[in-house]
C-alpha cells in the first residue's frame, strides 16, 4: 500500500525570546521546511504577535514553502470587531487589555490587523483566498498558493 505523506507546519506562537523580529521563527520555519514542500501550513495565532511592517514578509516566507495549490491557514485578532465590542461593552476591562495588549509580558501583542488588510496581502502575493471568517473578534482565512 502506497501512501502519499503531506508535511503540514504548525507555526506556533513565539516566547520573547523567539519572535520573528529575532530571525528566530524564520530560523525555525526553515529548519523545518524547504521552499516549495509544505502541503498545509497554519498560522492561525501567529499574527497579531509580529509587527505590522513585518506581516507581509512573514507571510510572504510562509507562502514560499508551500507547494503549488498548497494550504495556508491564518488567524488572528480583528481589531474593527474589537472596537466595535468595546464600544458596545461586549467584554470586561480585563479580557479587553488581554485581547488588545496580549496575555502577559512575554507575549506582547505586536499589530492591531484585520482581515481585510490581510486578504489584501494574500492578493499581492497571488493567493487565492478560499475561505474567510469572523467569529467575534477573530478572523480565520484559508488561502491557496496558485
């Protein structure tokens, strides 16, 4: 029996110690992956976490390791649903400095992104979005490398 084996990369959130602004994660991504080998790859809480000069690198290298019609999955914090449930007091003051400003020292929040500036990115690398969601205040998008 012959098998196909996909290689999927799960990006995981960095410590301080190993951001993307380090080289650190894309160190790790290429320790993991060649160009062009990924059949999937997701990122669904990676985003909000690397500056926003440096999102479109950052998924630019992601897309340069899938294969042609690979899977990209991204996710993260929408900050127009955000503001949107703050004005409405849809959330604490607590939850709401978790969300904006991230869990704690070692995880800083690094961009307030949507998902329409992220899409916007996915089309100037020539990504076929194929999917998009918002469930509150987070946003899910699966694309395709053409």
């Amino acid at each position: 029996m012959n098998k196909e084996l996909k290689l999927c990369l799960n990006v995981k959130v960095p410590t301080a110690d190993d951001s993307y602004q380090n080289i650190g994660l894309k160190k790790n991504i290429d320790f993991y992956s060649e160009p062009y080998e990924c059949d999937e790859i997701y990122s669904t809480d990676m985003l909000n976490y690397i500056n926003a000069d440096k999102l479109e690198n950052y998924i630019e290298h992601l897309v340069s390791k899938l294969k042609r019609g690979g899977l990209l999955r991204l996710g993260g914090n929408d900050y127009i649903e955000i503001s949107k449930m703050a004005i409405k007091q849809d959330f604490n003051v607590l939850e709401f400095n978790r969300i904006v400003f991230g869990d704690s020292l070692v995880r800083p929040i690094g961009s307030a992104i949507t998902l329409t500036f992220i899409t916007a990115i996915l089309a100037r690398l020539n990504v076929r979005v194929l999917m998009k969601r918002i469930n509150g205040y987070e946003f899910f998008i699966e694309a395709e490398r053409l």
